[in-house]
C-alpha cells in the first residue's frame, strides 16, 4: 500500500477519536492517537503519567485540567518533549500509511506531500451534549471542559505553530460533525482520500 498520512485536528467534544477510527479501520491503515504521545513521552524523558493520559480519562478525574493531555504542563513546551514529537510523527509517516489525531501533526508533516489535513468542528450545543451524555456530566461541567481544553489546546498548537489551531489555511478539509454526523464526516474523509491519494 502507497504511504499516505490523513492528519485530523478538532474541538473538544466532536467524537473526533470515533471519527479517526472508522476511517483508520475502513482504509486499513494503523490509527495513532495516545499512541503519539507515548512514544514522545518515552524518547523526551516526559512523565508519562502526564504526557499519555488521553483526553477521555483525564475527564474522568478532577484534576483533567492540568493532565488532560499534552501541552497541560510546561514540561511539554519544552524545545525536547517538542522535538521528541516531531520525530515520532515524522518516523512513523516515513514508515507506514496512518491516520494520526491531533499532536500538531498537521503543521509537523506540512513538508510532507502525501499528507491530507482535516479538522472536524460543531456547535457548542452540539459538543456539550455529547460531552454529557458521554461522561454523564451536567452541562455546565461538560461547557467547562470544552472552555478549559480547547483553550488549552490552542494555546500549546499556537506555541508549536504559529498559526491558530482551525485556520483553514493549514487545511485541507474542514467538517461540521453536528451536520454530517459520525458516519458522513467519516465518507467524506474516505472520498477526500480518494481523491487526493487515489486509494
């Protein structure tokens, strides 16, 4: 199989992880999420503790807002843990076909021309239901762990970067999850890659 990378940003609270799966699943490639991290985590001397706890179980906890994931400490703004990233990513798109989440792996591959960008985005409604009825949290909870994740996201992508984390010039394909649903937004990726890889 021809190596392609399909990279997905989001917001907080679109199932972009369900997303990233069935297209991962459905093109037969590996889908790399923790997995990222982790393996940024292990090479940068990062605590893992910290750096591969997902978004989903640092909700669990009361304190997922300082170990909901990378960019929650400053020790993932540091020049290592983000050149230990950056070497993950590339060495895994130099060695396979994948679908990777997040990571600013967008921007990391942007030298890369086998690479299809996406970023999926809804409604805040839209988020705060799913987020309750995902973690069975109440929706003023659920509204403040998209303020406080998304704010935290940016600000670390804005620092890797340079460019704020859904311009659509560093896009490729932009998806309104609340209108075209899990299984659309996953066609629509599926027919981008088609088109754009031939796959």
């Amino acid at each position: 199989m021809k190596k392609f990378v399909i990279t997905i940003g989001r917001e907080f609270g679109c199932n972009a992880r369900e997303i990233g799966r069935q297209v991962a699943a459905g093109l037969g490639v590996h889908f790399y999420d923790k997995e990222l991290v982790d393996l940024a985590a292990r090479r940068s001397g990062v605590n893992e503790e910290y750096y591969s706890k997902s978004d989903e179980e640092a909700v669990m906890h009361d304190s997922f807002y300082t170990e909901f994931g990378y960019g929650a400490t400053p020790a993932f703004y540091s020049a290592k843990a983000i050149e230990s990233q950056a070497w993950v990513i590339r060495d895994l798109a130099n060695k396979e076909p994948c679908v990777m989440l997040g990571r600013c792996s967008d921007y990391i591959l942007s030298e890369f021309d086998n690479v299809l960008n996406v970023f999926v985005f809804a409604s805040l409604p839209f988020r705060i239901d799913h987020i309750s009825e995902a973690y069975g949290q109440e929706p003023k909870k659920a509204a403040k762990m998209i303020s406080k994740i998304d704010s935290k996201r940016h600000a670390y992508y804005k620092f890797v970067t340079g460019h704020n984390r859904g311009d659509r010039n560093v896009r490729n394909l932009m998806i309104d999850v609340e209108m075209f649903g899990v299984d659309g937004s996953v066609e629509l990726i599926r027919k981008a890659a088609n088109v754009r890889f031939g796959i």
